[in-house]
C-alpha cells in the first residue's frame, strides 16, 4: 500500500492524489506569493488582449486560473505531466468561473503536445527540476513561443539558506509545529534536486533570447528566476 506518493522524494514522478493534494493546499500558497511580482506584475503587463499563454508543469493550476481571472482577454493553457494534478486544475478553474478561458491538458514538457510558435509567452513555476531533460525542455518551451514572446521560468534554489526557506514557509498553510520538518524536507528534498545559480546560468545563456532579466535569486525567498525574450 502506497501511502506517500514517490513524487515526494523521487523528483521526476508525476504526482500522485495524496502528494498533490498536500502540494495544492499547504505549498502552493507560497509558491503563489513568491511570484506576485515577477508572474502576476511585470510578466502580465507584457501580455497583450488576445494573447494565448503557456504555464509549462501548471501543478494545481493555481497560477493559470489565477491569471483567467484576472484578464478575461487572454486564454491561458496549462501543461502537467500528472493526471491527478490536470484534473485537480479543471475543478478549480470550473469552480473559479473561468473554465471558458482556461484549458488543462496532459502533457510531456520535453516533447510539448502544441505546434511551433502556437503561444505568444510562457511561464513555468517550479517545473524544470522535474525534467529529466532540461536542455531539451527549455528547447520545446522556445520552439512552441512565437518570437517577441517572453518566457518566464522560476526554480527552488539549491544554494538557498535555511534562513531563506525559512522566510518563504511563513507564506504557506504548513502547521506552526510542523514547520521545521518542512524546513528540512525542502532543503534536502525539493531545493536538494533543484539547481543552483550556476546550473542556471549554463542553461539559460545558450538560449536565443533578448531582454534578458537573470537568472537571479528572488530575495528572501528559496527561488531562482529568468526572464527573457524569444529573438
């Protein structure tokens, strides 16, 4: 009997009923918060009305619906690997009222189930540790961008301090008395399989982007992002 998911320490296993619910309700507040400026700011005020948006590895769908709701001009696909996760998305999309401007399907980041140049920008929050390809991942990601689309990727930063994971863990829904296991857990387990500054650096400066914004880490907070534009 399987009672905790191996997506909770096998980081390329797509998420399973129990780890994703756990994710969606205690994690993803966090993961939220962490992208308030850089996500639901400055990249959607480059988004334009009738633009089609990509999020690479949706999760819980919690930032495509978010963004449905908050333009009703753009549409918003989201991309997951898990089937658990894609269904947990269309709930909370129908129960947010913006199933008709949102979609979920099922779908490998390394070999994206879209058509070239199908989006105008693309975002993926805490996806690209998952894949076992990375190089190849980022690849699909600008084959599928139209150019002068921005991409916008965020990762767990292995180099993080506890004093970082600290500060973000204080914007989840984890238990005051469960916190330091989740402190360690992150460390080891989700930062641990994570990249670090560097890694992010050999991935990101091949790619045929302009405006460049990173990698840089998100302050106070366990993250890496990167920004750029397809040339």
């Amino acid at each position: 009997m399987q009672l905790l998911d191996t997506a909770a320490f096998n980081i390329s296993t797509p998420f399973g009923r129990l780890y994703s619910a756990w994710y969606d309700h205690y994690m993803a507040p966090g993961v939220f918060k962490v992208l308030e400026t850089d996500l639901h700011g400055r990249f959607m005020e480059r988004v334009g009305p009738g633009s089609r948006v990509l999020d690479v590895g949706c999760g819980g769908g919690q930032h495509a619906v978010h963004m449905a709701g908050r333009r009703p001009d753009v549409r918003v696909v989201g991309v997951d690997l898990s089937p658990e996760l894609v269904r947990r998305s269309r709930r909370l999309a129908a129960k947010a009222g913006v199933a008709d401007r949102v979609e979920f399907v099922e779908g490998n980041a390394l070999d994206l189930p879209f058509p070239d140049q199908d989006f105008y920008h693309l975002y993926c929050a805490g996806s690209i540790k998952h894949w076992p390809d990375q190089r190849r991942g980022l690849d699909e990601c600008l084959r599928v961008l139209r150019p002068g689309g921005r991409v916008l990727v965020m990762e767990a930063d292995r180099s993080c301090t506890f004093e970082d994971v600290r500060s973000w863990a204080r914007d989840t829904r984890t238990p005051r008395m469960l916190l330091p296991a989740l402190h360690a857990y992150f460390r080891m387990y989700i930062a641990g399989q994570s990249l670090d500054m560097d890694d992010a650096r050999a991935l990101w400066a091949p790619l045929a982007l302009n405006d460049v914004d990173g990698p840089r880490r998100i302050p106070t907070t366990p993250t890496l992002i990167m920004c750029g534009t397809k040339r």
